[in-house]
C-alpha cells in the first residue's frame, strides 16, 4: 500500500488530532458552531469567502421564537461582552463586483462599524487579478476548528432532508420560499490540528491587514459540542493549500498534487463529491486509472447545474468534455457519475456544494477546493485529508460508515442497505445501481447535460484560469485580432482613424486641451440647471458630447455628483454614460457594417458570430476593468456585433457598480472638507446605503432577467431537440 501524505510535497503540515468529527449539510455545522462560539475565551478566527451578519446558525422551528435564535454578529458579539479577553478576527474575500447582487450591502459596517470594539472585521484583497480567498476556516481558542467547503452565509443552512419549503431556512438568513436544496460537508478537529489550523487563519489575517497575531497559550477546557458525534479518534490530520504567486509569495499547488497522488495510489475505490469537475490533470489522472485493467471503480457526484447563470453557461458545459473522456477511458465498465436528484423538486436540483474525496476506506478528505483549475493555482483553498493505516480498523470502519451515510442520504435509504450490498459481495457501482430509483435518488448525469459549443469549451482558461489573469489577453480573447492583412491603403486609413481617436483621448489628459476638463466649471454649468426640469437631459445630453468627443466618463460623473448631489448624480450618471454607450456603439455598429466588411471581407462574420455569445460577460468585464477609454470600447464593441441586449445588460451591470463608487468617493470627499465631523460621517454611511442599496436591486433585476432569458433559451433549445 502506497503512502500518501508527504509534508512538504501534497500538504502543509500533519498534525494530531484527538477527534475528528464529519459534519454533512448547515444543520449539523451551524449547530455546532452555536454552541462553541459563546465558549471562546481568547481568539475566535473566522475566514471565509463569503460572510452573512444576519445569519442565524440555529433557527427556531417557530416564528415566534426567532428572537430567541440570535444572529451570527449578535453571537460573537455577546460572546465578546462576557468574555473580556476574546478578540474576534473575521477575513472576508474583498469579492469581485460581479458578485455584488449576492452579497450582504455593506459588510464592513455589518461586521465591524456595528460589532463589539473587540471583534475586527477586515476585507481580504491581497490575491492577484481574478483569484479569490477561498478557505472557509473557523477556529477556536486554538482547541477546535472547523475548515470545509460552507461558509457562513446566506442560503447554506439546510438539513440531510433538503426540503425547499423548510420554514427553518427562511427563518435562517430570511430566504423566500422555495430556497434550492444546499448539500455540504466540514470538518471538525481538536488538538494540534486545530492549533495549525490557527497558525494558517493567522499567517492569512497578517497578510491581509499587516497585524501580527499570537497564538493562544493557556490550557483551557476543550469547547468541543457536547452532541457532536465523533467520527475519527486519534488520527494525524494533513493540511493541504492552494497559494497564487503574489507579490512576495511563492505558489503551492499541494492541493492539486495530493489529489493525483491520492488517485494514483488509489486501489478499491475513489468516491468524489465536487461542485465542479474542469481539472484537466484530475480528469488525466482519473482517466489512467481507468484504463489500468484492475484499477479502481471511480464514482462522481456532481450538481446537476450549479448556481448562477455564468457558471451554468461555462463552467457546467467544461465538465462535459473531461466526463467524455473518462468514458472513453473506461474499458472496463468502473466508472460512473450521478447528481442528487429529488422527485418532488421539478423545478429545482440540489445545490451539490461539497468538496470530498472517500478512497479504498483508508483516505478522506473535506475541504475548500474544488476540482477545478482555479482550485488548483488561483483562489487560496484549504483541504484537510486523513491516511489510515490497515491496522487502524476502527477508524477505517468510521470512514465507510462516513461514505455510507453520504450515499445513503442521496439515494433516501438506511444505512443498513448499503452494509447488505457489501455483505453480498458487491462494488461501489452496483451497490448504488441496485438501490436507485427512490423519489430521492442519484441519477446518471450524463442524459442530462448539455452539449458544449467549440466556443465554451475554447474559454475555459478565462472562465476557469488557474492563473492570474492577463488583462489584454482577456480583452483580445473576447474581441479578437484579424489573423490577416487587408490592402495596406485600407489599414492605413482605419488604423489612422483608431489613431486619431486615441490621440484625441491622450490630448484630454496630457495637453492644455485637459483645461477644459475642469470639474469646477463643470460643476458650475451643471449647478446652474439645477433646479430645472430640463436637467436630466442636459446631464445626458452632456455625457452623449462627451462620448463623441472621446472625454474621460469619469470626469463627467465627478461634476454630476457634485453639482447634484449622491442620489440624483448617480442615476443621472448612470443614464448619461448608458446614452452616451448606445450612441456610440450605434456609430461603431454602422463603421461595422461598411469598412470593417471592406477590410476583412466574410471573415467579420465569423467574429461577430463569436462575439455574440459572450456579449454580457464581455460588456460586463471590460466596463469593471477598463482596459481602454469609454468611447474606444464602445465603438470596438459596437463594430463587433455583440448583440444589443447583451451589450445593453452587460454596460448596465459593468457600469453600475463602478458609477457607484466614483460617486461615493466624490462624496466622501467633499464632504471631508466641507463639514468633517461625526454627523458627517453618519450622513455618509447613509448616503452610501441608499446609493448600493439601489445598485444592489437593480442589479439582481437585471440578472433575474438574464436569468429567464436563458432559461427560455434553453427550453427554445430542447423543445427543438425534441421537434
């Protein structure tokens, strides 16, 4: 038997721990974590990808008790007032505007202006372009931790039963009814292994905000939950992270390489439970396996469709290429791939969130990482795997039992039943085929998976990177170069033309020409339109001159904000610079359709072809990353044909966030100078409510409408698959 666990190659650090515990689905975590928060006594450490205030970690089975059922923040702040030598640390990933719709409006007054002065909250920022912090870590005066794939947030706590009309998840984070079914997995450890875990939360917390942390150095009574079932009892615990090479950090990838040491050594059988599957290297390494004529079976649960409109539309139809070529590797009928199904959910699949691993009843492993690239080289990830010995035989009997209760939950059946499979000599494969078939069930994913254009699967670098991300190659990827060269009169003419433009945009910034680009007498001009009814079109109107002329939008936006204050300067900002996109798309759509054609003949078409299908994740990436003026985007998008209800969401959605910001710095400013005391700074948290508040539903509307739009498109496409 292959030794799998190296320090220093696939993990971390090994350390012992005296218990282990499995936690499947919020339920069982977020209970646990109710009662051991209020147990803390020095350090609480929270990391996490994503982060709820208002989440309650164990909500009531009545309305009327909700009061009863206190908040996270409420939690660790109560927990702070009573013991007075606890100090909280929360690390949130400073997420992707992208996600903004998702997310919880100003979470840095949540968690910190609003919390005890001993509970610090800080936004984590420090990760390449396109990487995220990942890790989803909780631990404990250094004596428990948890580390998993849930983090503490909205629509994560549901039970085994995942019932969509459980009132306990509306009364949790206040979803509305129906909430999708959320399956997930941590993991609990006490001793050394907890204590690591808290050297890694604070190695984090370091780099996040300079501030060094000490490790917790009295013995204490261990806060582990009284009815927290133990599942593994001394064992050593590895630690295994993913890493992005940033600023004086070196990559780690010992996720990636314990995962295709795990498979290589793997000897009965490998169970996985992914959210995603596009690792090409897990994918290869699976497949060798396969091939092997006595090689393991190999089981995968993924979602049916994950969460959110742009990974159904990228990263669900990756997978389909890797899941073919597996098939094609099996020669010998030892592999199969499900999802959670649910009779009684038509309209809603199970929400597979899990990060898991189960092999030959000797290895498992919980964690953060998924099985895809970005997992692998990008987003910081931490997976906790423990290796059993053969003599260990308690322990590798709680491992089965772990794998049996997993499959026993999906296919709605007693342990027992898949302890009888066993007893009758069958595999993992045929033991799950003779128990299918319930209303609850695992069914076979592949009928159900869409078949990915050549387009989709060319994007997975950019989808799915495992690597910071290159911006100009991300730009010329969505809006491709020509490959060959026209009659050099024509380049010359429309090269020159480019030329212009940018130099008209250089001379705005660079020459005396930018003295006409004072905000004051912007200012000034706007002010004294005011109060008229004509101001919304004088404003807008002002933008579409401005695009003409190649102005910097930004300046446009500062002398709204002042001239009109946060609210009204936002939406007249927003309707301005969307005017002022549709003018000149509209320009570049008709330079397009004459010269473009003339220099690259038929060869347009096919561009434009490519193009259309990326219309919203183009818009919405070039206007939160400007990589070239205003103007030059929309008349590069506009000669593209990037369709214009794409071009249309994606400017809104792109353009939203970032007026947001411009705006509310200008006023943060002002207001700096103007009057800088407390009541100002009340004023400004306010202001900044209303102006996110309002970017946040806008911004859900017009997803939800992209959403639908997809969904028809989709029921367009299978109703023609039918016909």
């Amino acid at each position: 038997m292959k030794k799998i666990i190296k320090p220093g190659r696939n993990c971390w650090r090994v350390r012992h721990a005296d218990r282990v515990s499995f936690l499947v689905d919020g339920e069982s975590y977020f209970s646990a974590l109710n009662e051991v928060i209020p147990k803390a006594e020095e350090q609480l450490l929270i990391l996490s990808w994503d982060i709820y205030s208002k989440l309650r970690l164990a909500p009531p089975q009545d309305a009327d008790k909700l009061e009863q059922s206190p908040t996270l923040i409420e939690l660790i702040n109560d927990t702070a007032r009573r013991a007075t030598d606890l100090h909280a640390h929360i690390l949130n990933w400073d997420f992707s505007l992208i996600f903004m719709m998702d997310r919880e409006l100003l979470p840095i007054y949540q968690l910190d202006f609003k919390s005890h002065p001993r509970v610090n909250f800080q936004m984590d920022d420090q990760y390449p372009v396109g990487a995220s912090h990942h890790q989803k870590v909780v631990v404990v005066d250094d004596e428990i931790a948890f580390s998993g794939g849930l983090d503490l947030t909205r629509w994560r706590w549901d039970s085994p039963r995942h019932d969509a009309y459980d009132e306990r998840r509306r009364l949790a984070d206040g979803s509305e009814l129906p909430v999708q079914p959320y399956h997930d997995i941590q993991m609990a450890v006490d001793g050394e292994a907890a204590r690591a875990l808290g050297d890694l939360a604070r190695e984090r917390w370091y780099r996040a905000t300079g501030e060094s942390l000490s490790p917790v150095n009295s013995s204490r009574s261990s806060p582990w939950p009284q009815d927290l079932k133990i599942d593994l009892k001394d064992v050593d615990v590895a630690i295994s992270r993913t890493q992005p090479e940033f600023s004086d950090y070196a990559q780690i990838r010992e996720v990636e390489t314990l995962h295709l040491d795990s498979i290589r050594a793997a000897e009965d059988y490998i169970y996985i439970e992914n959210q995603y599957f596009t690792s090409a290297r897990v994918a290869e390494a699976l497949a060798e396996r396969l091939r092997e004529e006595n090689g393991p079976e190999i089981v995968l649960v993924l979602p049916l469709e994950t969460a959110g409109w742009l990974s159904q539309g990228s990263m669900d139809m990756m997978r389909v290429r890797l899941i073919g070529e597996l098939r094609e590797a099996d020669k010998h009928n030892r592999f199969a791939v499900y999802f959670p199904q649910k009779a009684d959910l038509p309209d809603m699949s199970i929400n597979l969130h899990a990060k898991l691993m189960i092999m030959d009843d000797r290895f498992v492993r919980v964690g953060s990482a998924n099985l895809n690239n970005r997992s692998m080289g990008l987003d910081t990830e931490c997976d906790l795997a423990v290796e059993l010995k053969d003599s260990d035989h308690d322990n590798r009997v709680a491992v089965r039992s772990f794998r049996d209760r997993l499959l026993a939950e999906h296919l709605d059946v007693g342990e027992d039943a898949l302890s009888e499979q066993a007893e009758k000599g069958n595999g993992l494969i045929e033991s799950i085929e003779s128990l299918r078939g319930k209303q609850r069930t695992l069914a076979p994913l592949e009928p159900s998976l869409k078949r990915p254009d050549e387009k989709t699967l060319n994007d997975i670098q950019f989808a799915d990177p495992e690597k910071p991300l290159n911006t100009r190659e991300l730009l010329m990827h969505f809006i491709p170069e020509e490959t060959s060269i026209p009659a050099s009169r024509r380049v010359l003419v429309w090269i020159g033309a480019l030329v212009a433009l940018l130099a008209l945009a250089a001379a705005w910034r660079f020459t005396p020409l930018g003295d006409w680009l004072n905000v004051d007498l912007f200012t000034q001009v706007a002010t004294r339109w005011q109060d008229s009814y004509l101001a919304p079109l004088i404003v807008i109107g002002a933008f579409m001159l401005g695009g003409l002329l190649v102005m910097p939008v930004t300046v446009l936006i500062v002398a709204a904000a002042l001239a009109f204050g946060s609210v009204a300067g936002f939406f007249y900002s927003l309707a301005g610079a969307v005017a002022s996109a549709l003018l000149t798309y509209a320009i570049g759509a008709s330079l397009g359709k004459h010269a473009i054609r003339k220099l690259a003949g038929s060869r347009i078409n096919k561009i434009s072809r490519q193009l259309a299908t990326r219309g919203i994740l183009t818009m919405s990436m070039v206007r939160i990353v400007p990589v070239a003026p205003f103007t030059i985007i929309n008349l590069v998008a506009g000669a593209s044909h990037i369709r214009f209800r794409d071009y249309l969401f994606g400017t809104i959605l792109g353009m939203t966030p970032g007026i947001a910001g411009v705006i509310l710095v200008t006023d943060r400013v002002t207001a700096s100078f103007v009057s800088p005391d407390v009541e100002t700074i009340i004023s400004l948290v306010v202001v900044a409510a209303i102006v996110f508040t309002t970017g946040y539903f806008l911004s859900r509307k017009l997803v939800g409408k992209t959403r639908r739009n997809l969904q028809q498109d989709k029921v367009k496409t299978d109703h023609a698959k039918t016909d």
